[in-house]
C-alpha cells in the first residue's frame, strides 16, 4: 500500500466517519451561520489614551483647541507643521486620524485601515468644528470642509465584520471537524489501535487533515452563501487569493487543534483550554477591541498569535484597503506546520511512552 494511498484512504473514512455523526454536522452548519449574522453587529468604541489624532497646522492656537477638545475624550494629539510628516504618521499608525487646518479648509482623513473606529473618529472629528470656527478659524464663504479616506456604507462595515469573524470560526470550525475527534480518540485508546495499523504515522495525520479540511471547506462555503443572503458582503477582488488564505488558515486551525489534542488527551481539558485560549485572542487580536486602543503591552503580545496574522490578512484581502502582507500567510503557515511538528512529537513520545509500560 503505497504512502498517497494510505493518505487517500484515511482521509475518505475520516469523512465517512463525520458524515454518520450527522448531529455534530447539523449543529456545526447551524451554529457557523448564527455566529456570522449575530456576531456582525456593529459594536461602540470607547476611546483611549491610546489612540493618537494627528493636527497638520501652522498655527499653535488651533492645535492647542483641538488638544483641548479632544482631550476631553481621552484622546492625545500630534501636531505636524508639515503635511506629508503627518500623511507619513498616518500611513505608518503612528496615528488614527489626522485633521489637516488651513486659511480656506479643513480636511479630516481616516485611516481606513478599521472602518468601525474610523466612524467614531470622524463623528468627534466634526462635532468640535463648530469650535474651531467660533474660536479660532476666521470661516468665510469660501471656506470648505473635506473628509477623506472615510467609508462609512453598511456594505464596507459588515465585510470588515465578516473579514474579522471568519478567521475565529476557522478556528472554531477546526475543533469541531479536527479536534474533538483527536482527543476522543486519545480519552478512548484508539490512537494506540490506529497507529499499531499498517499505515504510515504521517499517513494518518495527513489522511486525518485533509478529510478534516474538506469538511471544513463545505462548512464554510454553506454558511458563507446562507448569510450573503441575510447581510451583504463585498466579495473580495481577487477570489484565488482569498481562497489560498482560507486554505493557509485551516491548515493552521488544524494544526492548533491537533497539537492541544495530542497535549491534553482529555476532552475536558482539551474544550477548556482552547476555548478560553480563543477568547483570550479574540481581544487582542483587535476583533472585539479595535488593536490601535488595546495597551502598547498587548499589541506586542498579539504578534505571537497567530490570529493577530489571521485578522490582518482577512482584513487586508476582503476589504482590499491595506496592503496585503505576504508576511502575514507565511507566519500562519508558520503556526501550522509548528503546530503540527509539535503534535507529531507529543504523538510519538506518548506512544513510546505506551509500549515501554506494556
């Protein structure tokens, strides 16, 4: 029996095994579906000292007003003399916004990169024109006030939901496909029974993670075709991109799973450790809590998660308004094959383990 064969085998009876236990499947189609439309409600922003506004002028008296204004929010400011200084801050992240004051204008340009926190920005932004005017800026007829980079349409909004969603019912998705069936597996014995088998230890896992990932895969594309129908979505510019990083973060969903079943061994342990882990990332991922207001400590801790790069490249392919990092898919493929490797060797320390009690 050659190697692909034993791979192709292992990966149709993982299916068929799946497709008997038809409840688990109903009720994972059901809940996907429920946590797309329910978690795309639009949620408040409470600012911080954590979010910077940028204030290009030359004259102090409007950057200390908009101080003062902003202040009241808890809100800090920059000041730039120059304009292409505080483009340059805003692109960077240095800051979320920048209010751009002259003689005959005043612009206010979002950052574009979190259309949610852009909108709560942009509607504080305009709330203290009327005290810029009376107090420091001479408006006349001419004067104009211009807003850019400012997408507000529902339509932008829920992709950027649905784009922050996805990657954690990847994951999600990953323990009720991937996860629960290692660990029953290891509670029951029967890993010890499948690994004596003639096939190969790496047959198995890559037999097991391909039938997981089809499955997956019908999962996803279900739920995302239900909800379309319930809220709109923009379908992102480049299908075959999108598709290759869905691919990227079920390799990496399944890899999570499978390395926390080979640790844990208990269902129990298993459901608990990973469900408080994925709650945990979702707020510093920047899901829940827009990134730029979570503390300087927890936006470095995010970057050793893999759903920080999940969120960012869901966001970055989606909505098509950040660059696309490839940075961002090679560290996720990173996190799989680092969740595998590590499984791998849990896998085969356990079974070492076995046969030097038997």
């Amino acid at each position: 029996m050659t190697f692909i064969r034993q791979v192709l085998i292992l990966a149709a009876a993982q299916i068929r095994i799946f497709i008997r236990n038809y409840r688990a499947a109903f009720w994972g189609l059901v809940l996907s579906i429920a946590y797309l439309i329910i978690g795309n409600q639009i949620l408040v922003i409470t600012f911080g000292n954590r979010i910077s506004v940028g204030v290009c002028t030359h004259d102090l008296r409007i950057a200390k007003d908009v101080e003062i204004a902003l202040k009241k929010s808890e809100i800090q400011t920059l000041h730039f003399f120059r304009q292409d200084i505080g483009e340059k801050a805003l692109k960077n992240g240095d800051v979320s916004a920048l209010i751009s004051v002259t003689d005959t204008e005043l612009t206010f340009t979002a950052s574009g990169r979190n259309p949610m926190l852009d909108a709560q920005i942009s509607a504080l932004l305009l709330s203290i024109t009327p005290r810029l005017s009376s107090r420091t800026i001479g408006f006349g007829p001419g004067f104009r006030i211009k807003v850019n980079n400012l997408e507000m349409k529902t339509l932008s909004i829920v992709t950027f939901m649905t784009a922050s969603l996805l990657p954690f019912l990847i994951i999600h998705l990953g323990l009720i496909y991937c996860g629960q069936f290692w660990v029953q597996d290891w509670e029951n014995g029967r890993i010890y029974t499948l690994l004596a088998s003639p096939a190969h230890r790496n047959a198995i896992i890559i037999g097991r993670t391909i039938g997981f990932s089809l499955l997956m895969i019908i999962n996803l594309a279900i739920s995302l075709t239900i909800c379309r129908f319930v809220m709109t979505w923009q379908i992102p510019s480049s299908l075959l991109l999108w598709f290759l990083l869905i691919l990227i973060q079920i390799f990496a969903a399944t890899g999570l799973n499978f390395f926390f079943a080979s640790l844990c061994k208990k269902f129990v342990l298993y459901a608990n450790v990973v469900i408080i882990m994925l709650f945990l990332m979702s707020f510093i991922s920047g899901v829940i809590i827009p990134a730029e207001t979570l503390p300087h400590w927890e936006q470095i801790l995010a970057r050793f998660t893999p759903a920080f790069y999940a969120v960012r490249s869901m966001r970055s392919v989606m909505l098509g308004r950040t660059p696309v990092l490839i940075a961002d898919f090679l560290a996720l493929f990173g996190w799989g094959a680092g969740f595998y490797v590590a499984g791998y060797f849990l896998m085969k320390r356990s079974t070492i383990d076995s046969k030097t009690r038997g």
